[in-house]
C-alpha cells in the first residue's frame, strides 16, 4: 500500500532485520487466524481501547458498538486490535472512582507505547472514563480519536422529566423532608433508567465527551447521539474509518490538542452549563499535551459567556433532546457566529472547527437557544479566592431563583453576603451530625466539608452538595451555600464553591475554619474570607491538621503522594515529563 509514513507497527511485523521477532509477533496473532499477509501489508494497527464492560454499565454499549468500529478500520485498509482499559464506574466504585482515572490513564499510556499500534480509537462515556483516555492520548501522541458510548434515552416519572443524579438529589430533600419514604426514593431513581447509556443529564460524563467533541478529538455530532440510536453505530463506523486516514495523515492530538482548542471548550462548557468536574479533568488533559490551563481561564474566558443549552441540571432538558435540537455543533455554530471560538482549530475529522460547524444552527430553540436569546447570560464559573481559598469554583449557571434571591440579593454578579460557618470534617461527621440541633445550623449558615480533597479522601469526593437538615427543609430551605475540598457531581444543582485549593490536608486555608465563625463571600470581588483577627489565624494555624483516612491500598498511597490539586487538575505531578512517548518504539526482549 502506498503509504507515505512508515508504520508504527511495522517494527513488530515487518522487521527484515529481525525475522526471529517478526516470527514471533505474527506467531502469536496467527493462533486466531490473523494472517502475516493482513499483518505484512502496510495497513496500520489501529487499538480500540475498549472502556465497556459489565463493571462499567454507561459504556456497555461499546462492547456491541465496537463491531462497528471494526468493521470502519477494515473497510480503511486497517486492521482492527480491541483491547480493555481499567474499568472506571462512576456511581459504584467506593470509595470514589476519582482513583481511577490517574489509574486508567497510566495503563493505557503503557499499553498504547508497548504494544504495535499505528492509532487507537478510544472508547469514552462515563465521567472520568473520558478525560483517562484523553490524557493517554495527549502523552503518547499516536495518532487518536474519542468515540463516545452517548447518553442514554430520556427518562420521565410522572409524567415530568427525570435525569441521571437530579431524580437522585431531588428525592433525597423530599425524604429529609418526609414526602417520601425510603421505598419510594429506591423505585423513583431505578425506574428512571430507560436504556443503555451514561447519565442524560449535562453531567460529567455528557460534559466531557461534548468537550472531547470541541476539543476537536471525536467527529462532529459525536458527542450527543443517545447510546441505542442507530445513528451511534453509524458513528462508530465512521469513526473506525477515520482513525486509519489520521494514521495515513499522520494527524496526532498533538495537532489538536492546542491552547486556542483548550480556549475554545472553555467557552463551549459556558454555553452547554457543563459540570464542574471540568476544570480539573481539562486542567490535567492539558498539562499532558503540554499546556497549562489556569483554573482562573474559566472565569476570564468563561464565565461572561451565555448558557445557550437548556439542559438539567442548569436547565430542564436531557440528552436526547439536545441531540434532536443539534448537538454540539450547533453550540459551536451560534458561538462562532457571535465571535466567540477560533474558528480554525483543528479537529480529527480533517476540517478547522469552523468547516464542520459554522453553518449548524439549532434544530430546536426550546432545547439550544439562539445567542440573542440564551437560558442565562453571564452562565460561566466565577473563581474566587481568600484567606480560606487559592481557589474555589462556584459554578452559577445552577443558581435558581429562590437561593439568589434570598441570599445574592437578586443578583449573581453584584452579591455579597455572610454566612455562618458549619464545618464538617468528613463527608460521614455530616451524615452523622447534620441533624443534631446543637450545631445551629439555620438561614445564615454555610456548610463546609474537608478532607474531600485528592490527598485527603483521597482521590477527591463528589460530597460538596449537601443538605440542610430536614427541619430547614420542612420551612422551605431546600438548600444552603455550601463549601468544600472536594467535589460535586455533575448533575448537582447545588450553588457550591467547590474544588477549593489547597486542600485541608496540605495545609490550605479552609484547614483554619472553626463552626461559628463568619465568613464573607464577595462574588464581584471573586473573593470568600475568614473573618477571623490574623492572630488567631496564627495560633491555629499551629494547630494539628484535621486526621485524614489512612490509605488502605498501594495504588492509594502512591496516588496521595503524586498527586496535584484539583485547581491544577488533579493529574500525577511526574507523569507530565513523558511527552510524545508513541514516538518512541520500545526495546524487545527477545
Ligand atoms: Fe456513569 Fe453518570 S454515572 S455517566
Ligand atoms: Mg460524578
């Protein structure tokens, strides 16, 4: 074949220099009738990092979607190799799948250097299960494209429409406040699951594969298509063919994976309202590709930015609906028309981001608002710091009309407020305590979780959404501005300020928080203070930091020891040092 770029995986099958070892790489692909002719004939090796499995119910439809992906890199000339990537579950792995993704990312980096890939076709869907495969590319800069698993269909209960984590959240006020038993909130959230797929709802894992889709890693519309429609496996065919044309092209994420492409899914996760695990997992994919995203980028490039997509938890649609209504690309085609992306990033489907969308426009102005017209302006993250903060992430697009009324006086951008602290130091002290009457808990609190953090928990927990105690909900309260280390699920519409950094467990600012002090929390000032005299502050800051667990599996220990902030994204702090390590073909040991 007329290849220009010798293959990757030509040193493995077509070594005249080495038949011995050329024997025996085709030997042990022969015991299932994989052919030296197919092998031998200059068609690329293209890996399809296979992210479903039973352990993994959001991306088990790729274990039957990955045929078609077969068959699209043979009908390019390919030949097809699927193998598996550490499972990472979202919503059933204890103590967080936060562990994972690091986990995920540094065995598929293995796999994709040590074994004879020309390109690899990367299976994502649930939260982390995305950016895991996408730091991994970025690292070994092989040639790469994200087919994403899609969400699953929309779901109702009563006749309303339920989504993935809300029909959760909503339930659990609704038992604190005794609507509902125990019981109910069980049939209520299982008999909203209606198909295949990840979460419906512009959680993370919706979040980040339409971020993948703007980073320009997965062809354009992939990001939405519900998982059982029969466009996904047309998609999947399509992105199997692809990734044998990028090898041929020699298009590697390093091409993509740009700082205007970075600028570019800031301003898309504004307009879609997209989770706030996005920081980090952006944070982490960008320092792998060489770039560095500071987490203040989201509210300088972000936050002025409208929320265009009507979608829970911002808004009141769900996936399947934003598929119908167009997508991703025609978020992006209402942001390039109004200037706001740089329309020639590229992207893996060979044209600028602006070729494949700047004439979309949104199918259904319910679901994807024009730009004039859109759900919320200003709908971006605000950055704060201060005394208890580097950073903290408050992400308003989620900030309903009661809360901002009662506590930003009617206006995001110009509230100021105090609150009473209440400060937890685990996720389980606030279970336990959170109804005890001696904490004062009331109107003017503010709830503070520690020890959530990527050190503490470790990995970082999704427990910064907490409830009032169900006598603030019986008035009414059916939520309090909450704060913590850790993190908050996608599909939360808690007002949080969240991520904050440094963590208690190395020392940062919220470590001093005692309950019963007063904080004040500045948003046009970007800033959340302690007001506690600074010799005070100094004499606790002689105190004994808050225990943290201690950890109980090797990889937690190595995990606490390497990682970084989530201001910073969480990402193993060495990792970052092994840049374009595809390029490198290993010793064999033959
Ligand atoms: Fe997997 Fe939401 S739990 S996508
Ligand atoms: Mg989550």
């Amino acid at each position: 074949m007329n290849d220009p770029h010798p293959l990757r995986s030509d040193a493995w099958f077509n070594n005249p220099a080495e038949p011995g070892e050329t024997a025996i790489y085709l030997e042990r692909f022969a015991n299932r009738g994989i052919t030296g002719q197919e092998l031998r004939a200059g068609r690329p090796v293209i890996g399809i990092a296979q992210s479903g499995s039973e352990l993994t119910p959001c991306n088990f439809i790729h274990v039957s979607l990955v045929q078609r992906v077969k068959d699209g890199i043979r009908d390019a000339g390919g030949i097809p190799v699927e193998f598996p990537t550490h499972p990472i579950q979202e919503s059933v792995r204890r103590p967080t799948a936060a562990l994972d993704r690091n986990l995920a990312y540094l065995a598929l980096v293995e796999i994709l250097t040590g074994y004879p890939f020309d390109g690899v076709v990367l299976t994502t869907g649930c939260d982390k299960t995305t950016p895991a495969a996408l730091m991994a590319a970025a690292t070994v800069d092989i040639p790469a494209i994200v087919l994403s698993g899609g969400p699953m269909l929309d779901a109702t209960w009563e006749g309303h429409r339920a989504g993935s984590g809300m029909v959760l959240w909503q339930a659990r006020r609704d038992l604190a406040a005794g609507r509902i038993g125990p019981d109910e909130l069980i049939d209520r959230v299982v008999g909203t699951v209606p198909s295949a797929g990840h979460c419906n709802t512009m959680g993370t894992a919706l979040s980040m594969n339409s971020l993948a889709e703007a980073l320009g890693m997965s062809l354009p519309g992939c990001a939405a298509i519900p998982a059982p429609y029969a466009e996904r496996a047309a998609m999947a065919y399509r992105t199997g063919y692809r990734a044998v044309e990028l090898v041929r092209e020699d298009v590697r994420p390093s091409a993509i994976l740009t700082r205007a492409a970075f600028d570019n899914a800031i301003v898309v996760a504004s307009a879609i309202g997209a989770s706030t695990n996005c920081p980090p997992h952006l944070a982490a994919i960008a320092a792998h590709a060489g770039i560095r995203l500071d987490v203040r980028d989201w509210d300088r490039i972000g936050y002025h930015i409208p929320l265009l997509v009507d979608l829970q938890p911002a808004g009141r649609h769900l996936g399947e609906s934003f598929h119908r209504a167009g997508g991703v690309p025609a978020v992006i085609g209402e942001l390039l028309a109004a200037g706001l992306l740089d329309g020639t990033a590229a992207t893996v489907s060979g044209g600028s981001i602006a070729d494949n969308c700047a004439a979309r426009r949104s199918l259904d102005t319910e679901v994807i608002r024009r730009y004039g017209d859109p759900v919320k302006h200003d709908a971006g993250f605000m950055v704060l710091s201060g005394n208890v903060a580097d950073s903290a992430i408050l992400k308003t697009s989620v900030i309903g009309d009661d809360y901002r009324d009662r506590y930003l006086g009617g206006d995001v951008a110009t509230a100021c407020f105090e609150v009473r602290a209440v400060v937890f130091d685990s996720p389980e002290q606030y279970r336990a305590t959170i109804e005890d009457p001696e904490l004062g808990v009331g109107p003017d609190s503010m709830l503070i979780v520690r020890n959530a953090g990527p050190v503490g928990y470790p990995g970082s927990a999704e427990v910064v959404n907490m409830s009032p105690p169900g006598a603030l909900v019986r008035q009414g309260i059916e939520m309090l501005p909450c704060m913590g280390d850790g993190r908050q699920s996608g599909t939360s519409d808690s007002p949080s300020l969240l991520n904050v950094s440094p963590e208690a467990a190395v020392g940062g600012g919220i470590a001093l928080i005692r309950t019963g002090d007063r904080l004040r929390v500045d948003l046009p000032g970007r800033r959340i203070d302690l007001l506690v005299d600074e010799d005070e502050l100094q004499r606790r800051r002689a105190e004994p930091l808050p225990e943290v667990v201690a950890s109980y599996t090797p990889w937690q220990e190595l995990f606490r020891r390497h990682v970084t902030q989530l201001s910073e994204g969480a990402y193993l702090d060495f990792a970052t040092a092994y840049r374009s390590a595809g390029r490198i073909v290993p010793r064999h040991s033959h």
